[in-house]
C-alpha cells in the first residue's frame, strides 16, 4: 500500500499544481524523485510532527491542497493539537495518510502501534477515513480525497486481502447468507480473517473501505438484529455509529478489533491477528 | 497550553455596556496608547481592568497595521497581501482595537466583546473576524502557520508577501516554536518575521536573550525597546530577504 501511494502522490503532485506533500522524515527517501521535480511542494521539515501539522494548515490557508504523512502514531497521536486548531479550528482541510496501521510494526512495540487512530479522529468533525483493504484499493481512495475539499484520513497497513474492493465507500456484500441473518461488516484488511472465521456459520458478510462517514443507510437495509462489527482498530471505535442507526430497531452488536492493552509482545503484524 | 486572559469578566447586571468607563483607582494609570486606538480599546474596555500584556503588545500591533503590513480592509482575501498571524491569541484587545481603529471591523462589535452573540472571544477567531488570519489561542502554534504560510505563498509565485508572526516571550517555552524556528532557519525561509514581544514573562527566561534562539539558528534579529515605534519600524524592515527575520520587542514588566 505504501509503494501505492507514494507512486499515486508522485503523479498527483506533476498532475495538479494545488498539491503540497508534508513530510517529517517517514518515507522522505521514497518522495526524493518527486521532492526533486517539485522542491516547493514536497517539504521535508524534519523528525518534526508538530510543525508537520502546522506546515499543512499554512500551506492549505494559501489555497494549496497539503497531504501529511508519517507513521500512524507520529500523525495522529503526536500532532492530535495540531489536527484540531491548525487544521479544523482555521476551517483549513488536508489529506492525512499514515502507514504503520495497529500492530503492522509489532516488533518495534508500543511507541509505533497507533490502534486509536480512528478513535482520535473521530473526536473531530466532519473527517472521512478511508481504510483500504487491498493496495489495488489506495490509489482511487487517495485521489477522490484530494480531489475534495474535505479533510480525510487515509489509513494504511502491510495487511490486506487477497483481492480488492468496491471503494465507493457502501457497505458490499460480500457474503450474502439470506434474510434475517446475522450481518458481518468488516472494514478494510479484516475481511478475508472474518470471511475464514464464519465460513461455517450463515452470516452475511459486508465490507466496507470508508467507516467515516459510515454507510448508514446502506447498514440500515442490510442489518436484522444482530450485527458483528470486525475492525482494524480498537474494538468498538464503530459501536456508537451502528448503535446511533440502529436506534429505533431492537439488535445486539459484537464489537471486534484490536483490545487497549499493551500487550508487550513482540512479532509479526500477522502473529497478533486472530 | 493556553494563558488566562488579560480581561477581566465584564460588569454584570446589563446588556448594554455603560458608555464612558469610570476612571479606575489603580496607581499608575494604564500606559499610554497611540491616539488612533484609545478611543476604540476604551470602548472594548468597558470599564473592565485590562492586565499589562494588553498594553504591551498595542504598539507593535500599531505599528505594524499603520506603517508595515500591506493590508487593508478591502484587501482582507487578496492572495497578495501580507500576513499577520497573531500567536499570542490572549493579546486580543489591543488587537481588535487596532483592527477596529483601521477600519477592519465595525466599531461598534467593541460593546460586546465575549458576549454570546459577539464575533469577538478572548481570543481571535479567523472564521468571525475580517482581517483576522488564524485563530489562535492555545500558545505555540502561529510560527508553525506561519511558516506553512510562507511556504504556501512562495510555491504559488507569490513573492511579495511578507508573513509577519507575533509571539510572546513566555509562548516561546512550548516547544513547537523551536521545531519551526530551526527549520525555517536552516532552510532560509526569507519571507518570514517573527515579532517575539519580550515583558520578561517566561518562569525560566532566556537566558543572553531571545533573539539567540533564533539567530543560533540562522535568522537575523534586531532588539529594540518594543515602545520606540521608530526602532520598531526600523526593526521590523530589517530583514534581508535571504533569511527570517525576528524582531525582539522588549517592554517594561508594566
């Protein structure tokens, strides 16, 4: 996903002049073609994430576009003030792309593990977050968000799915186990683990690549009265958003994902899925 | 982290302000204002006491709207204007009586200020006050804009700009200013002026002064007596156009 992106934001900054990219190190090496061609829109500040943020909300109060990268926790959680005011408190918008998702970094331990991402932005308003399943994923998903005008996260990992997905942002069934069957929606590069884990079971499976905004409507329509919520981040970061729709109907959710706990053990990103 | 507010709460008991405010009992009396702004910070004062960072800070936002910026009312949206970000978002009512006295907002939004109603809060809102290039208020992010600023303007071909940053010397405590401070030194971002207003409020100072935080990184700096207005203008045209500027605006611990 990553080499997706950086061929993607490589194309996107000769194709539109409006483009800015805001780095602090993380993956400097892989932009230097792209920093070469264009020195005033790929800004390398340094291993520093507060002014990452600050850079990104200047450059888009001129009337760029600025897309800021760096590993989820460095992005998210580090520069989270400067989210809030440098960016939504100036009505100012960018594209965040993180890669480093959850556990993808599992032997480096706790310091580059970031499963509240999704949490953290969720605090914020108005903010889409994409999650790509598939590398074959990103590259429309980052597009569409530069081509907006909206701020968004776009969340990568080293997980994903062996094939790719409709990205339009609707929940998809994948699996599809008839009326009145539990709904499965799994989001991102949990699919194929939850498509393994029911294979037995009659459980209509959903996916979706954007939990932000949800697909509300689309949950609405597919949902009897049970839902299984599987995510690549903490547990439960979607349970009020399925709760809030699912407001008027009887149901009961399953919340899955990743658990709070620093779990001091090291390994694989794969080592840590189950 | 953010600074109380210099304001005091407004008088209750009316919604309408009482117009001229009586005279306060404190001993000095407040420092002189420039003539343009006393009648406007008067009226935003509204009998209210105004601590001393209020009045150390209006004649560099004076000096800066009257001689420096090239800004006006009509201009506000004008990609070619300079640009003022007030960092110190707490340093607002010299700043609302300065934009109010250059005609950037209605006088008469001074009666109200931080009612529930009014556009003006305790600190500046960029979304509700013409002129007014960022909200600000949590210390330690307008070098961090401004410099974003600058880089936004300079890839656009707009090089006439000048981005002017006003800080104060206890916000320079938070570290987001050191991480814009040395990367716009060592990358020569010449377009950039920090205006650091010095009232020797830091809890642990700055040791050989301010402005050597910013020059051990690559900026030029010019310390003058932060009433001068002379030195000021002098000061704040100092720059060389090949490195950012800081102006050190040093005022009495008033």
């Amino acid at each position: 996903m990553r080499q997706t992106f950086v061929d993607t934001m490589t194309d996107l900054l000769a194709e539109d002049p409006r483009t800015a990219l805001v780095l602090a190190d993380i993956s400097a090496a892989a932009f230097a073609p792209a920093a070469a061609r264009h020195p005033e829109r790929v800004l390398n500040v340094g291993i520093r994430e507060q002014l990452m943020m600050g850079v990104a909300g200047g450059l888009a109060l001129t009337g760029l576009r600025p897309v800021v990268h760096s590993y989820a926790p460095f992005l998210v959680e580090r520069a989270y003030e400067q989210i809030k005011l440098d960016l939504d408190h100036q009505a100012a918008t960018a594209v965040l792309v993180s890669v480093g998702a959850s556990y993808d970094r599992a032997a480096a331990g706790r310091t580059h593990l970031s499963p509240a991402d999704v949490s953290l932005i969720d605090t914020l308003h108005g903010w889409a977050v994409h999650v790509p399943g598939h590398p074959g994923e990103v590259s429309a998903l980052l597009r569409d968000a530069v081509a907006g005008d909206g701020s968004a996260y776009l969340r990568l990992s080293i997980l994903h799915n062996d094939r790719p997905h409709g990205t339009d942002g609707a929940l998809t069934v994948v699996r599809d186990a008839g009326p009145g069957a539990p709904l499965l929606v799994a989001v991102g590069p949990v699919l194929d683990a939850a498509l393994d884990a029911v294979a037995d079971l009659g459980v209509t499976v959903a996916y979706t690549n954007r939990p932000r905004p949800f697909d509300t409507a689309g949950l609405r329509e597919l949902a009897g009265t049970e839902v299984i919520l599987v995510e690549p981040y903490l547990a439960g970061t979607s349970s009020r958003v399925v709760s809030d729709a699912l407001a008027d109907r009887p149901h009961r959710l399953l919340a899955l994902g990743v658990g709070h706990a620093d779990l001091r053990r090291y390994g694989s990103a794969e080592d840590h899925t189950r | 982290m953010t600074m109380t507010t210099a304001n005091t709460p407004r008088p209750t008991g009316g919604a309408t302000p009482p117009g001229p405010a009586p005279a306060l009992p404190t001993v000095p009396g407040p420092p002189a204002v420039p003539g343009p702004v006393a009648g406007p910070l008067e009226r935003l004062r509204a009998g209210r006491e105004f601590g001393a960072n209020v009045y150390s800070t209006i004649d560099v936002l004076w000096v800066l709207y009257d001689r420096i910026l090239r800004i006006t009312p009509e201009t506000t949206d004008d990609p070619d204007r300079d640009r003022f970000l007030l960092s110190k978002g707490h340093a607002v009512a010299g700043y609302y009586a300065v934009l109010a006295a250059k005609g950037f907002i209605p006088p008469d939004w001074l009666d109200d200020q931080g009612g529930p109603d009014s556009r003006l809060g305790d600190h500046p809102d960029r979304t509700l006050v013409p002129g007014v290039e960022i909200g600000s208020g949590s210390l330690g992010h307008g070098l961090g804009l401004g410099v974003g600023t600058a880089l936004g303007l300079r890839a656009q071909g707009l090089l006439t700009p000048r981005v002017y940053v006003l800080l104060g010397d206890a916000e320079l405590d938070e570290g987001s200013n050191h991480e814009a401070i040395a990367y716009a030194g060592a990358t020569g971002l010449a377009s950039l002026t920090a205006v650091v207003v010095d009232n020797h409020s830091a809890t642990h100072g700055w040791p050989g002064g301010a402005a050597t935080r910013f020059t051990a990184n690559g900026w030029t700096a010019a310390t003058v007596d932060g009433r001068d207005h002379d030195a000021l203008h002098h000061a704040l045209t100092g720059h060389d156009n090949h490195r950012p500027h800081v102006v050190v605006a040093v005022v009495g611990g008033e």
